[in-house]
C-alpha cells in the first residue's frame, strides 16, 4: 500500500497516512492522460478567430482595369485574394473546439496522475490551516517550511475556506482548488501536490468508487 509524509504547517514531519490503492496505487494509463489533458486544452479555446473572405472584405465593385492591352494579367476584382488587401481564400472562421471523451477514459487519467506523483514523491499531507483571516505570508512561510516553493504547488482541500482561500490566491506558482473538481491537466502541471486530510478524503471517495 502506498503511504504519504503528514506535516504540520511548521513543516515538522508527524508521521505517514496510508493511501488508496485504488486511487494512489494503480496501473497508469498514460494514453489516457494524453487524451485528457489534449480534450482539457481543446475545451480552453474560444475558437473565435476569423478572416475575411473575398466577399467580406471592402472594396469590388468595379473591373480594377480593362481586360486586354495593358500587359497584366486580367483581373475581375480587387478583392481576390492575389491582391493586397483582398479576401483570405481559405482562411479560419469561428468553430467550436470542444471535444469529449468517455468518462471512464477521463477516471484512468486522473488516477494515472495521482499515482505518478505518488511515485516520484511529490506528495504531501499538511493538517488542516485554522485561519482566521486572510494571511497570505503564513502560506508563503508554510510552502518553504514544506521545502516545496521551488516550483508549482497545487493544493487540494475540501468544503468552503475564504481565510484560506485569500491566503493562497496572491502566493506565485500556488493553486488552490478543491480535491472533487481537479483534473489531470491540473496534476500533471503540478511540480508538487499538497493535501489536507479531508482533501486527501475527498480525493479517494470521489476518484475510487
């Protein structure tokens, strides 16, 4: 069964919580997670980019000179797209990106992610913060405390905490997030990933049913 550190928010180690196999201990489907993260990416973009075609752009009207004894090539219209100026011929218009994948495939993602940081040693437990106000400096003092401030953190809790909340927004390289709506991308982006108890709960009820 695998195990993770528990610490307190002083950074002193207190012992070791046993971890879900079934959540912490499984088999990585890295096709899975590639799929995951490619659909997270994809349902991100706006997809409201657009060019003008020939028929779009201002100008037309007129023949831009007569058809013969010029030496040029004959040309109908200022705005073809062989002209400065002139419609795009086949250029993008506003499309809907997203895409969907079956949800067992979205389950094997987030499970492969929560074991590989499991097995490179990137996870930790810290008891649960009291607040009672915004402090942004006491999470700052906890993640050097931790010695995870040399890179991304995400940290995962449970229920509402606006002391907490407050606190985490301003710290640079932090994300604070509920442990039932975490996703792969945001694992995966994750050089550290930081629990509470009743975050690393909430992990293994919604993930290991």
């Amino acid at each position: 069964m695998a195990t993770a550190k528990v610490y307190t928010p002083t950074g002193q180690q207190t012992g070791e919580q046993n971890l879900s196999d079934k959540v912490f201990g499984t088999d990585p489907k890295l096709a899975s997670v590639h799929q995951s993260i490619k659909r997270y990416l994809n349902n991100q973009r706006q997809g409201t980019h657009s060019t003008l075609t020939r028929a779009e752009v201002s100008g037309g009207g007129i023949k831009p000179f007569r058809q013969k004894g010029t030496g040029r090539a004959r040309a109908g219209s200022n705005t073809s797209p062989r002209w400065p100026g002139g419609g795009q011929a086949i250029g993008p218009k506003p499309r809907d990106y997203e895409t969907k994948i079956p949800r067992k495939v979205k389950r094997q993602a987030i499970l492969a992610a929560l074991t590989l940081k499991v097995r490179e040693d990137k996870l930790r437990v810290v008891d649960a913060l009291n607040l009672d106000k915004p402090q942004t400096k006491t999470i700052v003092k906890m993640l050097a405390d931790l010695k995870i401030n040399d890179g991304k953190v995400l940290f995962l809790y449970t229920g509402i905490d606006r002391n907490l909340e407050l606190s985490c927004r301003n710290v640079p390289k932090l994300t604070y997030k509920r442990a039932a709506l975490v996703t792969a991308y945001d694992v995966i982006g994750a050089d550290y990933l930081l629990l509470t108890p009743n975050g690393l709960k909430e992990c293994e009820e919604v993930f290991g049913k």
